[in-house]
C-alpha cells in the first residue's frame, strides 16, 4: 500500500491505537501504552472531523460521515474515562473493563470507516490534486480542549 494515501495512513493509526488498547485487554499492555493510544485516538478523531470529513461530506458521502461522528461520540466518555484513569494511576487490570467495550466499538467502527470514509478519502485525494488531504492532515493540530463534534455533554 502506498503511504502518500489517506486510507494507509489512518489505517495504520487504527492499528496502532488498537494494539495500545488491546494490550490493557489481554493483559500484556501497561497504561502508559493505553495513554499514549488514547492521546493518537483523539488526534485521530480530530483530523477525521476537522479535516477529512467536511470535504467528503460536501462530495456527498453525508451519511457516513454522519455514522463515523456518531460512532466518535459514543466513543467519547470512554476514551476521556480511560485518560483520567491512566493519568490518576489506576493499575491496568482496573482498566481492562473499560478498555474492553472501548475496543470492541472500535473493531466494529474501524473496517466501516476505512472501507467507506478512507476509500472515498483516496479518491478525492486523486481527483483534487490542489487541495491534498495528505498535506492537510499533517498540518492539522487539535486544540488541547478540542472535543468530538457529537461527544455528550
């Protein structure tokens, strides 16, 4: 796979924010890694909705990108949950409950976004060379109290 495509790079950011959670699931994972998944997995959702989705939207694909933000926010108190927890110190076999329903929105979330949002983010990277994703996403930083569009407030 290329990695000059949106898809391979979010792709491989799904996986590495997987392997982090996993770990705390499986028991082989410490909570720094689970911290440092969870801080990718926020920047990840940022770059989704700031910089990724509105063009596709605007190309039509509303409805997915609609179920991909949904899906972010009910991921949302989970993913702050387990920051709190990581940071307050809580021993990793605390962490396993939570991890666990985190990952296993995940793996039903992930292949429909990158089947879907990250196919059809390839082709508009394709069909409009002057205003590359790739160069977008890079550039994008997510401001430090930055939360999800849908996330429950």
């Amino acid at each position: 796979m290329d990695m000059e495509l949106p898809s391979r790079l979010l792709a491989v950011q799904h996986h590495q924010i997987d392997q982090g959670v996993e770990g705390i699931v499986d028991g082989t994972g410490e909570p720094q890694a689970l911290a440092a998944a969870l801080k990718l997995l926020r920047e990840h959702v940022y770059v989704e909705e700031y910089v990724l989705f509105p063009p596709l939207a605007g190309a039509g694909l509303t409805m997915p990108v609609f179920v991909m933000k949904r899906e972010h926010g009910e991921m949302w108190p989970l993913i702050r949950g387990l920051e709190a927890a990581c940071a307050a110190g809580v021993a990793a076999a605390d962490l396993r409950e939570d991890a666990l329903m985190l990952l296993q929105r995940l793996k039903v979330h992930n292949p429909k976004e990158e089947q879907i949002v990250y196919a059809a983010a390839d082709r508009h990277e394709s069909a409009h060379p002057d205003a590359p994703l790739l160069q977008a996403m890079a550039a994008a930083r997510m401001p430090e109290d930055w939360v999800c569009a849908l996330a429950p407030h």
